[in-house]
C-alpha cells in the first residue's frame, strides 16, 4: 500500500521516498524539532539547503529522529543544495559541499541539487557536482528552478542526467511545459511550496473538496500532487500539521476531482528568476545564507 515509504526510481536507480518534510523558513531550532517531529511520525525524506541557514538544526533532528525512532541513517533519503554564492569551479563545489556535511553531522547525503541556475556558473558547477558524485558522497545528483532552456544548455553539456528537477509546484502553478520536457528526459519534478505557501490552502474549489472528503485542505491538495505522481516536500514547523500531512494515504480524489484541482492552474509563480534575481551572481540572496536568523538563541 502506498505510504510514506513509498519510493520512485531515479533515473540512476536510486530510490527516493515520495514524501517529505521541507524546511525553508525555518531557524536552527525549530528545524531540528520538526525534522525530528517527521522521522518519529514516518518521515524518510528531508530537504533542506544551504541557503536556508539551518543545516546545522536540520542534522541535529535527524540524529535525534533517528535515536527516538530507532531508524538507520540508510532508512532516510537526505536532500540539501548547492547555494548560489558557492557555485564555482570544483574546489570552490567541493570545498561547499564538504561545509555542509559537516553541518549536517553526515558523511554522505542522498540527493545534492544546484539552489538556482546562476547563469555565469551553473554549467560549470554542475561538472564539479557530477565529479563530486562519482566520488561517491551524494547518491544523486540534480537541480532546481532550471526552466526548460537552461535545462537543454544543461543536457547538452552534462555527463550525468540530472535525477530530479525541483520547482515550485502547487494548484495554482503547475509548470505544465516543464514537466512535460523533464520527464521526457527521466528527471522527476519535485514540487517546493506544495501549499502554494498557504495560499491554496483557502481556495475555494479546494475547501469544497474538503468538506466532500472530509479532509483538510492541505491533505486534499497533497493528495493531489501524489496523484500527479509528483514528488512533494511540504514545511510545517507544527507537529499535528506535519502528522496531518502525512495522512493521505487512506483516500484518494476521483479523476473529476483531480480534472478540477488541475483546472486552477493559473502559472502564477511565487517566485521566480526576474523577481529575485536569483539567477544573477549578484542577485538576490547570492550572498546571504541565514535569511531566517535564529529567534530562540
Ligand atoms: P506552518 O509551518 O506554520 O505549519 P508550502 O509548503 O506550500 O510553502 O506551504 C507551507 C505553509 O503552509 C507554511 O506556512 C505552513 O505553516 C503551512 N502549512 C503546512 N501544513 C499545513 C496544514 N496542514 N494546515 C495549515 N497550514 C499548513
């Protein structure tokens, strides 16, 4: 039976959990307490980024997930991103990718994705990401927020498909032409902000279908996306919110239902590359990690 457990297989063969728990905005603190929340609840994946500033929170919830529920590192599938002041030549990756295991208390991590496309550097960087890959602390490798032109500059350079494409993904954004383009070419999307950072929680079309299911709102848009056979990580930094979350797996929506959520699509991006830049070496964040500074010091 479908579950938390439930993988798909990369396109290296690696299998990666369907389901996790997603940490941006959230300090050192609160995400060691809701990364621990999720493993002990069922949780196997965990994404987290450089960029978010609380790797250090994130590998303190997993070794004390992993001592409360009596799993094995190897049962989890841990995903962080190469930040976008830190992409380079290999050194530079390396060097990056080396800080961040320490933070995280890892010798190893399951998926290593490039943050954003940094347009004078993606190419190159993602060389060092394939060499640091071979070398054989990352199980995977992919990227994130790469649209479909810079995603073919990409495939025209790299040794290695990248295993998964993650991107903002929800009701009201659904990047039909990205998905289509990955996954003719064997990445698998992953949806960030799976909620639409809150916002479609209250969508009207979505509280009817809650009412009619007898769901929350966030369960009947997760549900969706599991339809969708996207790969979902979802934040919440409340623990009943995170077990509610995870309670999608003894219902499912009706094809008309799904037709209905898909209908909402109005390829409203939250964020994207002109808004913040984040594509530009000086744009936005390049050189700010810890947006969420620590408020329980
Ligand atoms: P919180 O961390 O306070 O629970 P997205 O993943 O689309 O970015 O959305 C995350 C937002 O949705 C967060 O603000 C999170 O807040 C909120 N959220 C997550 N799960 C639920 C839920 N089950 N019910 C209500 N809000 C939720």
């Amino acid at each position: 039976m479908d579950g938390l457990h439930s993988t798909i297989t990369l396109n290296n063969g690696v299998k990666m959990p369907r389901f996790g728990l997603g940490v941006w905005k959230t300090d050192n603190h609160t995400s060691r307490d809701s990364v621990a929340t999720a493993i002990r609840n069922g949780y196997l994946g965990i994404d987290t980024a450089r960029q978010y500033g609380n790797e250090q929170g994130t590998g303190a919830g997993i070794k004390l997930g992993l001592e409360q529920s009596g799993l094995k590192r190897s049962d989890l599938f841990v995903t962080t991103k190469l930040y976008n002041g830190e992409q380079g030549d290999y050194d530079q990756v390396s060097r990056a990718f080396e800080n961040q295991l320490k933070d995280l208390g890892l010798d190893y991590v399951d998926l290593y994705l490039m943050h954003w496309p940094v347009d004078k550097t993606y190419l190159e960087s993602y060389h060092a990401m394939e060499r640091l890959y071979r070398e054989g602390k990352i199980r995977a490798i992919g990227v994130s927020n790469f649209d479909n032109d810079r995603m073919k500059n990409l495939l025209d350079e790299a040794e290695i498909v990248p295993a998964v494409n993650q991107m903002e993904f929800n009701p009201t954004n659904q990047e039909h032409e990205i998905l289509e383009f990955d996954r003719s070419h064997k990445i698998e999307m992953t949806a960030w902000s799976p909620l639409g950072g809150g916002a479609s929680l209250t969508n009207p079309v979505i509280e009817t279908l809650a009412k009619k299911y007898g769901r929350s709102t966030a369960q009947i848009i997760l549900r969706w996306e599991w339809q969708r056979n996207i790969i979902t990580v979802v934040k919440s930094t409340h623990g009943k919110r995170i077990i509610q979350n995870s309670q999608i797996f003894n219902f499912s929506l009706s094809a008309e239902d799904v037709q209905q959520i898909n209908k909402l699509d109005q390829g409203k991006r939250a964020l994207w590359y002109d808004d913040f830049q984040w594509h530009n070496p000086k744009g936005a964040f390049a050189n700010s990690i810890a947006q969420w500074s620590d408020t329980k010091k």
